[in-house]
C-alpha cells in the first residue's frame, strides 16, 4: 500500500482502505505477470540457444556433403568473390518475403556477415564461419536463375531471423552454432544434390505441433453449427488460391480461435518452443483438417491405390473421401468415422479412387489436355498463378497454335473464368520481366551499349509473347529502371551519345 501511495499514477482518488487495498492487489498481480513473462521469455531464449547444439550431428554430416560435391574453399572468406557477389546481391535486393528490404536491414546484416566471416572461430567440423558460409552461397548458386534467387533470398531471410528472433528482439542474438544451423537449414527441403538433412528432437519438430493444432480446432468445430461449411471451405481455399468466399470463411474462423491456439502451444507446460509456434501460426492454413481418423477405412483406401499406381495420391485421396463422408452425415461430431458405416464409407473410397483412376489415364495420354493435367499435377506445390504461367508458357512454346486451347483446360481444370487466368498470366509475366530487368541491369551497368541492347531484346520477347501490350512493357520497363538507377550512376560509353543515360533507355521506343 505504501508503494501504491508514493506513486501518482497508481494512487486512487479515493482513500478509502477497500478502494487501497484492490489497488495493491492489483499492483501485486501486475509484478507476477511481468516476472512471468520475464522468465518464460528467458526459458525460450536458452531453449532456442540449445536446439542447434542437439544438431551438431547432423550439421557437421551436412557440412561433409557440400565438401565432397564442391570445391575446397578458402579461409580468406571476406575476399572471396563468391562473398563479394552475395554482400553485392544482399545491396541490391529490394523485396524480402514479399515486404520491402530496407537499407537499414541491409546494413545490419552485412556488418554481422562481415564480422562473422573474419572470426577465427571454428566449428567441431573443422571450419571456420565465413567457410561453412561459402560452402552454402556455393551450394545456392547450383540451380537455374530463379532457383538461385529463391535459395539466396530464404539465405537472407533465416541470417536476419538468427539475429532478430522474428524481427523481434526478444531473444538475444543466436550463438555461432546456431548461425551455422541456420545457414544449413536454408538448403533444407529446395536443394536436391547433395540433399540437406536435419533429424531434430520431437520437441522441435513442426510436424507435431501440426498436429496439436488440429486436434485443437478440431474440437473446437465440433460446437459449431457451420463446421461442414468451414470443413469445405478450408479444403477449397487449400486447392484454390482464387476462391475468395472460402477463403474469407477461412480466415474468420482461423481469426476466432488463433488467439486460444497460441496460449495452448506456449503455455508453461508445452513442449513447443516459441520459433515453432510462430511459425506454425504463421502458415496455419496449411495445416490439413480433412484426415480419415479410422484404421481400416485407411488401410482399404491405401490398399486399393497400391493396385492403380496411386500411391502418391494418398493424403489427397483421403482428404476428398474425409469430405464425401461429411456431406454424407457419416461422421460423428468429433469428425470420426460411425462405427456402423464402414461399409458405406468403403464403397464411397472405391468410387473416389475410381474416379482418381480415369484421371490417371487421361493424364497418361499425350494429348494437350493430358499434358496439362500432367504439369497441374508435377507443380501443384506452387502458388496458382505460378503453375497457370509455367503451363502456359511451356506448351505454348510446342505449339503456338494451341494457346486459346491450353488457356480453356486450365479454366476447366482449375474451375476459374477467363478474366481471372487472363488476369494471372498478366501478373506473373509482369513480375518474370521486373526480374529478367533486373538481372540484365546488374550485369550490364556498366556498360550502357550492352544494356540498351539486352533490354531491347527482352522488351521485344514479351511483347510477343502477347501477356503484355507494349505499352504495358514500356512501363514496366521503366518503372523498374528508374527503381535501380536510383542507387547506380552509369557512364555512358562513348559509343552512345552522351546526352543518352540508363534512364533514357526505358523511353526509347522499339
């Protein structure tokens, strides 16, 4: 009560001995929660310091892999071109996860890359920072342009998460075997040869809180009257990036219980670490509801797809089964299978599969229609827009007569209009040629004959390519050059006249 007297901001205006007495209760329930949080984001901060060290295992296998497939590399990493280009690409990238990347970013972290390569320290594998760095950007450049690109980014993206814990600076600056777990987990799952593997504790693994998520909105579907709404809803929005009415159901409902579901997995009893649970909620849309949860429907439903060849099809097959049973009220409200249905629910998968077996064939046959069935199928872990473009582009290249055909089985296939996949093509095309721009600048901006010329040939590519109309190319074109001169200044060659800059180079016609 004497602290609560002494502070004017906490003091009542009544001093009565009741209205005193709840304001020091008050107070002192304030002061336990502020420890609390105090020491639970002082347990996160030593759990997420000991996860790596778990690894070390598995980081020095990895660094053994990249040994044997790359060259040897230096222990000068600071003058290493390879270095060199990636503090080069870190300056020049403007677009981070889909947010801008600020100079104040960038300088954080080449400061930190520059600090961490010049250590001496070495990992129990026998190398120092900056080398295991090399052995990574070595390991990212392997691949096709926008392989590269997608590998450097998520290089990026995991440095900055290991000094700002989020973008948050909650927990203190990851440890030096933690960087280098971070550097290795990047390759993780997008790099085939040599193939990065880490095989973390349970605790650690996103997999397991996936599930605990389920089970939770699970339970908390059972109680609602629209749970069949929101069960197909969530099935549409996971297979159909443009269906908006689902996924505003979606996102209501996702919106209603994330609150809940983050104070479970990060109670003081949970096995989660706060990483883990960011990041799940981060994605939880992904998580998938629609699962069988009876034995024997599942054990008929893998036995029938390892007689057709299907076995890959098998989540997708037991997702779509899953949905056929609720609309069929051959679910409980818990979501399992009716004891009394099986039967039913068997005959219901047969046909289902059935039906996935004449798809099968149809994709077999090489036909126009069977080849994009077939690409649907190879690229369904790209976003929509992405998979429509790289269709299209593809077949289109073996048959230009056969466009407006392509375009109508993808609207027929992907149940969307020809405004919207008119639309996607537009978009993605636009973003493939602010990259091509991009790249032709940053090898040619020094040379302003080389550059007019590269860009003129593109320009001229994607006007034929016909997503685009040349005024549309025109402004892309020079939107983006204007974007990147900002932080260049070129001197023209003296072939070119001196009055033409880079900026002159968007204007000039074809």
């Amino acid at each position: 009560m004497v602290l609560i007297l002494l502070q004017s901001e906490l003091r009542p205006k009544d001093f009565n001995p009741f209205t005193l007495l709840k304001a020091a209760i008050s107070f002192f329930l304030e002061g336990i929660k502020e420890n609390t949080r105090s020491m639970t984001n002082k347990f996160d901060g030593t759990y997420e310091h000991l996860l790596p060290h778990q690894l070390n295992d598995d980081i020095s296998n990895n660094i053994g892999k990249l040994i044997r497939k790359y060259d040897p590399v230096p222990e000068d990493a600071i003058n290493n071109e390879g270095f060199k280009e990636f503090i080069e690409y870190i300056n020049h990238l403007h677009m981070l996860d889909g947010q801008p990347f600020s100079n104040e970013n960038k300088g954080k972290l080449v400061m930190f890359l520059q600090d961490f390569c010049k250590g001496n320290e070495k990992h129990s594998s026998g190398f120092t920072g900056g080398q295991i760095l090399l052995l990574v950007l070595r390991a990212c450049n392997d691949g096709d342009r926008e392989d590269v690109k997608n590998k450097k980014d998520a290089l990026i993206a995991n440095l900055l998460d290991s000094q700002t814990f989020s973008r948050k600076e909650r927990i203190p600056n990851t440890c030096f075997t933690g960087v280098i777990y971070r550097m290795l987990s990047t390759l993780e799952g997008i790099h085939s040869d040599p193939e990065i593997k880490f095989t973390p504790p349970r605790q650690m693994l996103l997999t397991e809180a996936e599930n605990e998520a389920r089970k939770f909105m699970l339970d908390r579907l059972k109680n609602k009257k629209n749970s069949k709404e929101i069960l197909r809803a969530w099935h549409n929005a996971q297979n159909n990036y443009e269906d908006d009415k689902s996924q505003k159901i979606v996102d209501d409902f996702i919106a209603e219980v994330s609150i809940t579901l983050m104070r479970r997995l990060l109670s003081f009893t949970s096995q989660y670490s706060e990483q883990i649970v960011l990041t799940l909620m981060k994605n939880i849309n992904s998580v998938k509801l629609n699962k069988l949860e009876h034995f024997a429907l599942s054990q008929h439903i893998t036995n029938e797809l390892q007689g057709d060849g299907l076995d890959d099809q098998l989540e997708n097959i037991k997702g779509k089964v899953f949905l056929e049973l609720l609309n069929q009220n051959l679910l409980r409200t818990d979501f399992f299978l009716k004891d009394s249905s099986l039967t039913e629910a068997k005959r219901i998968a047969s046909k289902i599969i059935k039906e996935e077996v004449k798809e099968l064939k149809l994709k077999a046959k090489k036909t126009i229609k069977g080849q994009v069935a077939r690409m649907l199928d190879s690229l369904r872990t790209l976003p929509l827009e992405k998979r429509c473009y790289r269709v299209y582009t593809e077949l289109s290249k073996n048959s230009r007569d056969d466009k407006e055909e392509i375009k109508k089985i993808l609207q027929e296939k992907l149940a969307i209009t020809e405004a919207v996949i008119n639309n996607m093509l537009k978009k993605e095309a636009s973003h493939k040629l602010e990259i091509e721009i991009e790249d032709i600048y940053n090898q040619n901006k020094r040379n302003v004959t080389t550059l007019y010329e590269k860009i003129q040939e593109v320009k001229q590519r994607f006007i034929e390519d016909e997503f685009l109309i040349p005024q549309e190319v025109e402004s892309i074109t020079r939107v983006k050059i204007t974007i990147l001169n900002k932080e260049d200044k070129i001197i023209p060659s003296s072939s070119l006249s001196r009055s033409l800059s880079v900026s002159d180079l968007t204007s000039h016609c074809l």
